[in-house]
C-alpha cells in the first residue's frame, strides 16, 4: 500500500465525520458564515464588498459538497455519459 492510500484509509473515518457534521448542521454552519461576512462588510464599510461574496459563496459550497447535497439518488452530481446508441 503506497502513502497516499495509508493516508486516505487514515482520513477516512474524519472526512465521514466532517460530512455528518455538514449534513445535520449546515444550515447553522451558513447562518454563521452570512452573519460573519454582513459584519466584515459592515467593518469594511463596503469596501471589499464583492471578495466577502465570492468568499462566502465559495464557503457555502463546500459546506454543500462536505454534506453531499449535491448528489441524487443516483450519485454525485456530475456529467451525464452520452446515451447508448
């Protein structure tokens, strides 16, 4: 077993933990996150208005990837294979 793979079957049940955390929290973990960046734009007075949007944005994204939102019944959401001819 090469590094990479002992490190993965190390971080596993942490990644499973993190991802059940996301799950059963998210919505707090996102309230937190506007709440945070509505008071570093407020601090800021505006100034970096966008980059606190795009940042926040990026954050809520992972929050939904850690939680796995973004998977169907059919597994994560990705590029549909071509159809069988």
């Amino acid at each position: 077993m090469g590094l990479l793979d002992t490190l993965k079957a190390k971080l596993a049940p942490a990644k499973d933990k993190v991802s059940h955390f996301a799950q059963e929290h998210g919505g707090k973990v996102e309230h937190g996150l506007e709440k945070a960046a509505r008071k570093v734009d407020e601090k800021t007075k505006g100034k970096y208005s966008d980059k606190i949007e795009s940042g926040t944005g990026k954050a809520k994204h992972a929050i939904d990837r850690l939680a796995h939102k973004d998977e169907g019944p059919a597994g994560p959401a990705g590029p549909t294979p071509p159809p069988a001819a």
